[in-house]
C-alpha cells in the first residue's frame, strides 16, 4: 500500500512539463498578433482621448479668461516638430505657452498625427472658432480616429 500510496505523489515527469510549457509557447506565438493589434487600439483611443482634452482645455481657458487660446500644432514650418502640440494663449509670444510641446508619439507609441487642416485651433473668448478643422490620428495597425472642432467650439471625436 505504501509503494502505490508514493507513485501517486510523485508529481510531474520532465517530459510532462516540457510539453506543457511548448503547448503554453504555442499559444502564446498565436495570442501575440492579437494583443499587439489590441495594444495599438488602446494606444488610439487614449490619444484620441488626450487631444479632445486638450482642444477643451484650451477652450476653457478662452472662457473663462476672456481672450484667444489655441492649441498650436508643431508640424507646422515655424516649429518643424511633427507628431507635437501644445497650449497657448493667442496671439502667441514666448511667456504664452501654457503648456510645453508634447509629443503623441512619445507618450503612446505607434501614434501619429496627421497634418491637420489648420495650424492651430483658436478659440475666441465664447469659445468658438473660426473655421472647422479636423485632425486625423493614425496607429501603426492601419486604424485612424478623427477629431473635428466645428466653429461653434464642439470638439467631436468622429
């Protein structure tokens, strides 16, 4: 009885776990697609999320100060630094960053921003702007998101 009482308890032979751990390898190789493509997507929702918060930011502080603030992309030919932006009161001096350049890239890498259609977007002291300018975000999985700021002010992710 003590003899088939040890066999029992013995545990897991080396082949048994070599082949539990190439079976766990396997299926991670398969996951792995589909949680960097996961990854990206997260990466542009949360950029996506980050630039509609920052167009407000700037909007708020048009309002409640009374006066011109933008959100200044740096893709444009007086800063040449693609893939930044930042916060600043309108007409811009070098005391008028509120913010520092951040880049998306950086902060949530495989993001991009697509050059939008206007360098900056400015809001007046209602909070509205003068034009509508939509700004594209891309990753490297294929996907975009859209934001547009309409010139009531309404920034809407699309």
């Amino acid at each position: 009885a003590d003899g088939n009482q040890m066999r029992r308890c013995r545990g897991f032979s080396l082949a048994e776990l070599l082949i539990a751990v190439g079976i766990l390898a396997i299926l991670g190789v398969i996951a792995m697609p589909a949680f960097s493509a996961l990854m990206q997507t997260y990466r542009l929702n949360a950029a996506t999320l980050q630039l509609a918060s920052e167009l407000r930011y700037a909007q708020s502080l048009a309002v409640s100060n009374g006066a011109s603030y933008r959100l200044h992309w740096g893709s444009d030919d007086a800063v040449n630094q693609p893939n930044t932006y930042r916060v600043e009161k309108n007409p811009y001096t070098d005391a008028d960053a509120i913010t520092n350049w951040r880049n998306i890239g950086t902060s949530y890498p495989g993001i991009t921003l697509t050059n939008p259609t206007s360098p900056a977007v400015v809001f007046d002291y209602r909070g509205s702007t003068t034009n509508l300018v939509t700004l594209t975000i891309n990753s490297t999985a294929g996907t975009t998101k859209t934001i547009q700021v309409r010139r009531t002010g309404s920034v809407k992710i699309l």
